[in-house]
C-alpha cells in the first residue's frame, strides 16, 4: 500500500472568455490519484468536508481506485481560484483550512503495511496542519520510503525563512524529492538550482529532481547528476504537471522494488543510468498532463512507448 498525505481542495478554474470550472486538486490528491491510475494500491489521507465541494473530492477519488480512511469533517473544503494565462501557467487565489485532529493516534491503524509515504505543498508549511504532517512523516519512516515535493505557494506561505526551514525538515526525512526550479530559486535565491539540489542531497535523500518546465528535469544521485529534454507537446495548461510528474517519479520506484525502508540502501545506490530511464517515464508522464486540461494524470498505457 503507498500512502499520501495531505491537501485536497477544489480548482475552481477561469480561462479568459470561457465559463468557470470546478476540478479536484490539491498537489498530494493529484499524485494519490496519478500513483492509482498507473496501478498502485493507494489511499489519500487528507481532509474535506461534509458539502458538495467535499463529495466532489471523494468522488473522484474513489472513482480512480484510491481508498479514503480518512473520513469528511464539519469544516468547509479548501478551494483554490485559478487564472490561466495564454501560455497555460495559472495563478492561484487560496481559501484554505488544514488540519488532521487525531492524526497521530491513528497512523498505526493508518500506515499499517504501507511501502512508502509521500507528502508536500501546502500540508507540509501551513500550520496547525503542517507540524501533523511532519510528526506522521517521522512516524513512518522506520518502515516505509518517504516522497517529497515542496510545490512552494509564496502567495500562501509568505515567510521565506520558515518555507526553506520545514522544506529541509522534510527533505532530511525524505528518499524521493522532486522541486521545480521556481521552488528552489524563491528558497535559495543565492544559489544555482544544481547547488540546492545537491546541499538537499546531502541532507539525506537517494535522489533529488529539479523540473525545469519545457527544459526538461535535471536530477542528481550519490553516482552523478543527468537531464532528459522535455516532452514535445501541444500544451492545453500545465495544471497538475508536476504532481503526475511526482507520480510517475514514485511509481518508478515500486516498479523497481524500491520501496520499503529494508531497500533504502538499494534506492540511494541508484546509477546514472536507472535514473535517466526513470527521468525519461516522469517526463512522458507529465506530458500527458499538459496536453489536456486539468491536472489529469495519465493511465500507464497512456505514457507512450517506450518510457
């Protein structure tokens, strides 16, 4: 079982001169989701609550296979109004609430027999949320391989310092993590993307990737540093490109037998060669996202051949 924590909220999304649209999101859902439809038991733990916004979000998460042990609270669901621009990029006005009461006396319940952990985005910086999420994270990691993906938001966590403090928490934590090169230039914008990915590699994780939007990913491991190009595709907008890219980088691993705290060793001895084919599957998968509107992960037949 691969277990996600953290956000779910509604996109409620405005393209100029077309009709407003509600899609599901949040950057943990989209990767719960993305993670099931290339075939993993997943279950999203995260919350929403009991009004036609938080039956949108369970709805498609049990539509897509993904188990939901955490059940709708009284509270109102978290809903982020997008605003796309010409080229796809969107930006987003939050109305958020993020806390998990009880969290920690239920993960042994929660996380029994569960190969990995992922987490990131809002639930690991805005509190009283965050510091579960991070307490869960601790938790699990005797057991399961840890993913993580900052997916900073400055127009919510405004404070810079305490975004890079909890985003080096997590890091230390994590096996897996994925930024893109506008999350690494807002927390370190006195180094090159290459030298802060390679300081969070030295914090602990077997891998570290940077996307870099069209440019394609960069990622470094303990053997060595490699890049693959973009993918070449019509792009509808980039809403969730990066979460299916995060899916398809977790995915990667259990196909490999990586998961699981037993293989830790095995994922941080990755060469640089696995991690170019595993760069090379992320990238079509993402692809895939960002030539249909939403963030709209792709099955595994859908990535094309040959990644």
């Amino acid at each position: 079982m691969l277990t996600v924590i953290g956000e779910a909220l509604v996109d409620v999304v405005q393209r100029a001169g077309e009709p407003q649209r509600a899609h599901v999101g949040g950057s943990p859902l989209n990767v719960a989701v993305g993670l099931a439809r290339l075939g993993h038991p997943t279950q999203f733990i995260g919350r929403y609550g009991q009004d036609p916004y938080g039956d949108l979000i369970e709805g498609h998460l049990r539509s897509n296979a993904v188990l939901t042990p955490w059940p709708a609270d009284t509270g109102r669901t978290s809903v982020a109004a997008a605003r796309l621009r010409p080229d796809g990029s969107a930006d987003y006005d939050f109305d958020l609430h993020w806390e998990l009461p009880g969290l920690l006396g239920a993960l042994p319940r929660l996380l029994a027999g569960t190969t990995l952990v992922h987490t990131g985005s809002i639930a690991t910086m805005l509190d009283p949320g965050a510091r579960q999420v991070l307490a869960a994270v601790e938790h699990a990691r005797p057991a399961a391989t840890i993913g993580f993906d900052p997916n900073c938001r400055p127009s919510i966590i405004t404070d810079v310092d305490h975004a890079r403090e909890r985003a080096e928490r997590f890091a230390a934590l994590a096996d897996v993590v994925k930024a893109s090169d506008e999350d690494l230039a807002w927390l370190y914008p006195d180094r090159t993307l290459e030298e802060a990915a390679a300081a969070w590699l030295d914090l602990g994780p077997g891998i570290v990737v940077v996307t870099r939007g069209a440019d394609g990913p960069w990622a470094v491991c303990r053997a060595g540093s490699t890049a693959v190009p973009g993918a070449r595709v019509d792009v509808v907008d980039t809403v969730g490109a990066g979460d299916s890219f995060m899916a398809a980088l977790l995915s990667s691993v259990v196909d490999r037998g990586w998961d699981g705290s037993a293989q830790r060793d095995r994922l941080a001895a990755v060469t640089v060669e696995e991690l170019g084919e595993i760069l090379r599957f992320c990238t079509a998968a993402a692809g895939v996202t960002v030539s249909r509107a939403g963030a709209n992960p792709p099955t595994r037949h859908e990535v094309p051949r040959g990644h």
